[in-house]
C-alpha cells in the first residue's frame, strides 16, 4: 500500500518508519534542510533521535508529491493539531485521510472530524489514536491503537496498512468519542504530574502521594466521560484505549511531555520555563482552555481540567489547585 505521513515529529517518523518496513511509505518534513538530514542520515536528531528511520521510508519537503502518493492508498496526518486545517486544506483530495493529533482546535474549539468535516466534507477520514510512546512504537514494542471512523472503508484500510507483528489495530465508529479521550488525556496527564510534583516536596505538609493520583484518574476519567457524553459520544468508548488506555499512559508514564509540564510546574517553574525545557509540543498547554470552554457552553461540570487552566495561566498555585479539588463537596460518584 502507498502511504503518505504528512509531519515528521516524534509521532509521524515513528509511524512512518514502522509502516515502511510493509509498505511503500512517504514522509513528508514541513522543512527542507530537515527533509535533507533525514534523508542523508536515516535519523531524525531534533524529534527522534535514539532510533534509525527504515532504509525503504522515503522523505521529501515537497507536500504535492507526498500527496499524490498517499492519495493512491492512505494519507496520515501527524502534525500538531494546530496544522490540521492546513493540512486538510492543502490536500484537496477525496482519498483517505487519517490524522494522528490530539487536542481541540484554538480558536474553534473544534475536535478533528468536526475540522474535517468543514474542510472535506465529502472526504473519508477518521482518527488514529491511543495509548502511544513516540518512541516504543518506533522501536517496535507491542502498542494497540484504535481507528475510528464513520466509514467503514477507512477502517479497513488502517487495519491493513498498519495491524501486524509490532502494533495491533482496533476499530471503532465512535471518532467524537476517541478524539475526546485523546485530546482530555493530555489536560489530566498535567494535573498528573502536579500531584506527583507536589508529593516530591519534602517539606510540604499532607503532600498528595499515590492515592491522590489514583483518585485524580478516576475522577479525570469521568470528566473525560462526561463531556464525551454531551458531544454524543457513546460511554463504552472511554473504557477503552482512547480513553482509560491513553489516560493511564500519559498520566504515569515517565515519557510523558504533558505530567512533565506539570512536574515543572509544581517545581516552581513558570510554564514558559517548562515549556522551553521540554523542546517538544505538549498538547494539553493548547488544549485545556478550549476543553474547558466548550464544556461550559455545553454545561458539562469539569472542576480539574478548570484548575489546570488556572495554573497554567498563572491565577492559581499548584498547592492551592490540590487544596481547592479536595474541598469540594461530597457527592454521588457516578455523577
């Protein structure tokens, strides 16, 4: 199968990299003197630079060519969710399209079918998402993924082009749900990682340990869940790896750019600080105030993603964040 991965991040040069091991894959760099060190190097020094690229995967700067490829087979899109629209737009296509970015557009507030769909609405497209280290599944350790799409065509043709030995592909036709569970992850992987920044404090009283975690998921689990809900999601779907999956990844793991964010944010650091130290894109930075102001249009409660945007826009201090969640009052569970 032809494959076009448009945005050679971490994440579209490990999908890319793995995919050219099977098929006939194009990567596409936004810059040419990357596109040049890619090619002369086999090796992404800036996003990726512990793993060697495939020698077939072929790279380019020139977006018309890696479009004419992927529209004869599959077009992955894997640049920032602020370069969706763009990209979409620049495409001009009526072939597959998936995107790989997690978030709400800035501005629009917009998830990335309902981007698509003003875009291409005639177009087939759907979301490739999950609980997903750059780097492991450029290495080839085991990572199960989940497509979704209302076209069950596209489905399928993510099935065969990625589900093999390394990576195992799910189906789904609940994209709203998926992109939700992807993009509120990143907003919860940075309360996440104040909590666990905070319990390093040595000298702060009823620092919050690994229960304080484990209750900060389960309750960022059913913020996810409930604004899913409203945008007509389906609820089974957050049990799944869109949700719980991606959740518990990159809320624990020690890969995580978004619980890093948040660990240097309890440290003392200002998120300029934080944001220059990681290098990367952290989604949930971009994020948490579009998640936090299509919910409350929607009327959806979300008290942790709105104490994230309040650290993160420097009104509220990681320490009195924990203490004002804390105080809240009691209520039944499952609300």
């Amino acid at each position: 199968m032809k494959i076009a991965v448009l945005g050679a991040g971490a994440w579209g040069t490990a999908i890319a990299t793995q995919a050219a091991r099977r098929h006939d894959v194009v990567l596409w760099a936004r810059d040419a003197q990357q596109a040049a060190t890619l090619q002369s190097t086999h090796r992404n020094p800036r996003y990726l630079p512990e793993v060697g690229l495939a020698e077939a995967l072929q790279i380019t700067s020139d977006l018309g060519q890696a479009a004419a490829h992927g529209a004869a087979g599959l077009t992955l899109i894997a640049t920032p969710m602020s370069g969706l629209r763009s990209t979409l737009q620049a495409l001009g296509s009526d072939a597959p399209v998936l995107w790989l970015c997690k978030g709400f557009e800035m501005g629009s507030g917009l998830l990335g079918h309902e981007v698509a769909e003003q875009v291409r609405p005639r177009g087939p497209g759907g979301v490739l998402s999950g609980p997903s280290f750059a780097i492991e599944v450029a290495q080839g350790r085991p990572t199960a993924l989940v497509v979704a799409s209302a076209d069950a065509g596209v489905r399928e043709r993510a099935v065969q082009a990625f589900h093999g030995e390394h990576l195992r592909i799910y189906t789904s036709d609940d994209p709203t749900g998926v992109e939700v569970g992807g993009a509120v992850k990143n907003v919860m992987a940075i309360a996440a990682g104040l909590l666990d920044g905070l319990a390093a404090i040595e000298d702060l009283r009823h620092a919050p340990g690994l229960n304080a975690r484990a209750a900060l998921i389960t309750r960022g689990l059913a913020e996810i869940t409930r604004l899913g809900l409203a945008l007509g999601a389906r609820a089974e779907t957050f049990m799944g790896l869109s949700g719980l999956g991606d959740l518990v990844l990159t809320a624990t793991g020690g890969l995580s750019r978004n619980r890093s964010v948040g660990l240097m944010l309890a440290q003392g650091r200002t998120l300029a600080q934080a944001v220059d130290a990681l290098g990367h894109v952290a989604e949930g930075v971009h994020t948490a105030a579009n998640v936090l102001a299509r919910a409350r249009t929607l009327g959806v409660d979300m008290p942790i993603t709105e104490a994230v945007v309040e650290v993160l826009e420097g009104r509220l201090s990681p320490v009195r964040a924990m203490q004002r969640l804390m105080a809240r009052d009691s209520r039944a569970e499952v609300t």
